[in-house]
C-alpha cells in the first residue's frame, strides 16, 4: 500500500480540538494514557497467544520501553504487545467506535482535573498525544502478520492522517511523539519522564524501562549508554502483601481503574484461599456515576486470573444491587480461556460472587456501625449516594436480607435521615405492634399525608418513604427482626393495645351513628371506592384515602400507571 490519506470522522476533529485545548494544563496525562494503552496491547497479546503461542515469536517477554530523542525532540512509548493491521490503526485511530462521544464532549468544560479522568473514561486517550505533540507516528505491526505488513499511521491531528505499509521487524507498536518546542523543553528529560510514569502507571504490571543515565564528567552532562532498568514497580498491586501497600498508593490505583477524580470512599484487600482461590480488591467509591440507575451497565471489576487480564466489567462477579463496586478480582481456579457466558454458569464465579458480597456489606458495615463520628458521615454519605441502589439488594439477593435491611436508612417523622430499623426500634412505644410507615412520591406529601394524623397525635414514629424502589422493596420485606412492617395507608389500621378503650368505643358508636350517611356515600361512590367507614387515623382532616390490605396502595399504583402498566 502506497501512502493514502484520509480524513478523520467528524466527531474524531471535535475530539481533538477539545483534547488539546481542556486539558493543556494537566499535560502529562497522555503518558498515562499511551503507556495504559501499551500495557492493554500487552494483555490483549497474552489472551490470545493462549490459544496460539505462535504469537510472541520469539520474544515472550512483554514489555514497554520509553525513549527519547533530543535532537529530533521526538518521545517514543514502544510495546511488544498484539500491535495493528492497517485496517485496524484505520478503525482505532481514525473514529471513535464508543458510544458516549456526544455526552463526553459536553462534559469537558475547564474542571481540568475532572476533564482529566473523563478523557481515559471515554476511551479517547490515545488522542491526548496531541496535547504536546505537533505530529503522532504510529509504527505498527500485528502479531502473527509478516514483517513486511508493518502500517506507518501519521497525523498532525488536524483534519486528515495518512497510512502506508511499512517493513516492520519487532511486533507491537511504537508511538512517535514530535513534541512542540515547549512540551520538548520540559518532557525530553529522565527525570521528567521517570517520576510522571512513577505517578500513573507504577501499578501497572509490565515492566516500563527506560534508559539508565549517567554523568559524563568530560562532557558535563547526563548521557546515556544503552542500559535499560525498570522504571516502575512493574507489580500489580493487588499481588503485593497488604501491609507493605500505602493508603496512597490504593487510592491511585482506585484512581487509575475508575478514572474517578476523587478518592475511594472505602476500599477492602484480601486473599481468600479454601474451596476457591482468589484475590479481590474492592473500592465503594465516594460519588455515584451518571449512569448508575442503567441496570444494564455493566460493573466495575476486572477479572483476572493467574494476574493474565481477561475482561473489564464482568458483572458476574458482583449482584447487579453492588453495580457502583469498583475493583479487581484475581482468580486462581478459574481457567484462562473463560467467557462471558462461561462465567455465568461457573460455580467457581458463583462462590466468588458470594465472597465477594459478604465483604463489601462486611465494608459498610464496619462504616455503618462503627463508633468514629468520621466513619458514621461517611456512611452518611454513602447512602445519599447509593442506598436507593443497595435497597434492591432486598428483592435480589435472598442470602443476604438481613444483613440488608440493617444497612437501610429512613427519613421518619422522628428524624430527617439516617434512622435505622434499629434506631425505630428502640423508640418504640409501651405497647406497639408494628413498624409503621408511609410511602409518597415526595417528602412534603408524605409529611403531610393525612394517614399520620393519629400517629402524630400519639407520638408514634413513622417512617417516610420517597424512593422509587421502596414500595417494591417492601413488597419483599415484610419484617425486621420479627417486627412487622406496616404501612398506615392501608387496611384499617390496628393501633393495638395503643388505642384505649374510651377511643374504640367512641369509633364503634360513630359508625352506629354515621351508618345513614355512610351508606349513603357508598352508594354514590359505588364504581370507584370498595367501601367508606369511619376511621379514628385522622384527627384534623375530615377524609383519606386508603388502599384494602390486600391491594397495592395508591403510590404504587400510581408509579405503575406512571410507567405504563
Ligand atoms: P481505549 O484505550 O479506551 O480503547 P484509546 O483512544 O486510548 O481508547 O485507544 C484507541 C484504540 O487504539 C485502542 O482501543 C486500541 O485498539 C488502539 N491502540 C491504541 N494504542 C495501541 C497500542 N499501543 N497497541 C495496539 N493498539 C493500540
Ligand atoms: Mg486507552
């Protein structure tokens, strides 16, 4: 193939402008982004040499090598990985096949640490090189093709890049980076070089080498001789002994993996040996993601097995009710060729899964129940993001109910938030049967929902529910700890040993009196009230509204009619 040129896809021109322009200031992200792409080429290789060790040729070590050269002010990030084909430095550097182009775009508006993260959330961190660079050349060659099928893909990242067949000896591919003067001035240097890798990608597994330097007397100035060394730790971190691993150095690889710019709300490590072997490292994080409430999205955990990366997202390994878990889980029993439909059915996943949830509920609970004021806000916290999504942990996931329903929290006619079916508990009253509570689209409606009345009056606790799933989660908890739940808006309401005999016998002798008039109700309301009675639940308003026992209450029938059913 003789050189063509080509013009970028549309978005790919809006991509890059943006790139360069949003984050010029936190420039040495793309070494992050160019090495983490090396390191996926990498992992790519390994995966499918399993089936074709023909692949490595005759080099097995993976690796990535950073150099650079003064004189042309050129920076080279080299990998040994799987490499391209023309048709595919066509497709991965030409468009942008990911969905979400037009929502990232939106997104970058100057919060330079935010624009940061999203740029590697979006999968467009190759484009970042045009932030220092004035040209991209990219020399490919993928594994298992001849030398003679190498592609030189080059771009000034305006609005066209070229392609041609190059003669390519080592498989992987090379990312020449033609710096501009001022990024040349500040990045052609080990040491510049050295600590931003040391920064971003000390996890990452491979190892990064660099050329060694050396002070040359005669010349007075550092030289290089053709050595190269390891430039980062080059142990995934999950490998390494709990206690030789910093609070710091989790929340950068929390960082790394979620591209999130904060740090981890609560993160947990353990090797877990027995019937089925495997490392997890959990993180909670501390925001919810836009697209939490997607069920469809798929987790957070990376799987690895024998620390060879399988897949990104493999949601088997966590209930859809712990989507917001990110993390890595690194199995010793399961085999390397696993798919995703393999893993459905594993009973290895399966005890992993398990595992895996015992300790994340095991997480919030040690926040949940903990007496430092620090881990009870942080809890705090993590419910006003989340608990509307753990809360379908209560139809999901049977096992686990109990240790559910004590992490949920309420706001109740007692409190504004936070209150616990624990808490509730021990306000109950001398004589009080049930849990009590009431459901509403909003907390002004359920505050002055005319079912409290009595409750009010009698200093009965009730709580207010206003999430979208609390009806449904209801519907599967039906008590706590042997505490019935009962919602004041339906059936007639037993106030039990609350009501005094002086009030039923007054309600018995107002329904003898009122009989005329309820008939009379009931019969105008005949096609769309079961029946009308006379109730001692209110005290200021003359009339409410209640569902039978039996049937869904009114709040749920709405948000089903609202949903179309
Ligand atoms: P992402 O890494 O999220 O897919 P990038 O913009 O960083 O997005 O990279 C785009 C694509 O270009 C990658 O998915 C990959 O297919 C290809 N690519 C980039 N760098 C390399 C490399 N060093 N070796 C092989 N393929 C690469
Ligand atoms: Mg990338």
């Amino acid at each position: 193939m003789s050189k063509h040129t080509h013009a970028f896809q549309a978005e790919v021109k809006q991509i890059l402008h943006l790139v360069t322009h949003a984050l010029y200031s936190n420039k040495e992200i793309f070494l992050r982004e160019l090495v983490s792409n090396a390191s996926d080429a990498c992992d790519k290789l390994r995966f499918e040499a399993l089936d074709n060790a023909a692949l490595y040729e005759d080099q097995p070590n993976l690796e990535v090598r950073v150099f650079f050269d003064p004189d042309a002010k050129t920076l080279t990030i080299r990998d040994n990985g799987v490499g391209m084909s023309a048709e595919e430095a066509a497709a991965n550097l030409g468009t942008i096949a990911k969905s979400g182009t037009r929502e990232f775009m939106a997104k970058l508006e100057g919060d330079q640490k935010k624009d940061a993260q999203l740029i590697g959330q979006f999968g467009v961190g190759f484009y970042s090189g045009f932030i220092v660079a004035d040209r991209i050349t990219v020399e490919t060659r993928r594994a298992g093709l001849p030398a003679s099928e190498g592609v030189r893909w080059s771009s000034e990242g305006t609005g066209e890049y070229e392609l041609e067949t190059i003669e390519k000896a080592g498989r992987g591919t090379d990312i020449i980076l033609h710096l501009r003067d001022e990024d040349a001035a500040e990045f052609l240097s080990t040491w510049r070089l050295k600590s931003t890798i040391g920064k971003y990608s000390d996890h990452i597994s491979l190892p990064i080498l660099m050329e060694k330097e050396e002070w040359d007397s005669e010349k007075n100035e550092q030289v290089r001789k053709g050595e190269w060394e390891t430039v980062n730790k080059a142990a995934a971190l999950w490998t390494r002994s709990k206690s030789d691993i910093t609070d710091a150095e989790y929340r950068d690889f929390y960082q790394q993996i979620s591209y999130d710019a904060e740090a981890p709300l609560a993160y947990t490590h353990n090797r877990v040996e027995g019937r089925s072997e495997y490392t997890q490292l959990l993180f909670v994080p501390k925001k919810a993601p836009m697209d939490l409430w997607n069920r469809d999205k798929r987790g957070g955990v990376k799987l690895y097995v024998k620390r060879v990366f399988i897949m990104d997202d493999a949601e088997a390994l966590m209930p859809a009710y712990l989507r917001f878990v990110k993390g890595v889980i690194d199995s010793a029993d399961l085999p390397l060729n696993v798919s995703r439909e393999l893993l459905q059915e594993s009973r290895d996943v399966k005890a992993i899964r398990e595992g895996s949830t015992k300790r994340v509920l095991g997480m919030l609970e040690s926040l949940a129940d903990s007496d430092s004021a620090d881990d009870k806000a942080k809890y705090a916290d993590f419910w006003k993001e989340f608990g509307a999504v753990l809360k379908e942990g209560l139809g999901e996931d049977f096992q686990n109910k109990e240790r559910l329903a004590k992490l949920l929290r309420f706001a109740s006619t007692h409190a504004d938030s936070g209150v616990s079916f624990a808490d509730y508990v021990s306000r109950m009253k001398e004589g009080q049967e049930a849990i009590y509570y009431v459901t509403a689209d909003t907390m002004a409606a359920a505050k002055s929902s005319p079912q409290l009345e009595i409750f009010k009056k009698k200093g009965i606790e009730v709580l207010l529910l206003t999430d979208r799933v609390d009806e449904w989660m209801l519907s599967h908890l039906h008590e706590f700890e042997g505490q019935s739940l009962q919602n004041v808006a339906k059936g007639a309401v037993d106030l039990g040993q609350l009501q005094d005999e002086a009030e039923k016998k007054a309600a018995e002798e107002a329904a003898e009196a009122f009989k005329p008039t309820l008939d009379k109700l009931k019969d105008a309301l005949k096609d769309r009230a079961k029946d009308v009675r006379v109730t001692t639940r209110l005290v200021d308003s003359p009339a409410c509204l209640v569902a039978d026992e039996h049937d869904m209450s009114g709040h749920l029938a709405r948000l089903l009619k609202q949903a179309g059913q």
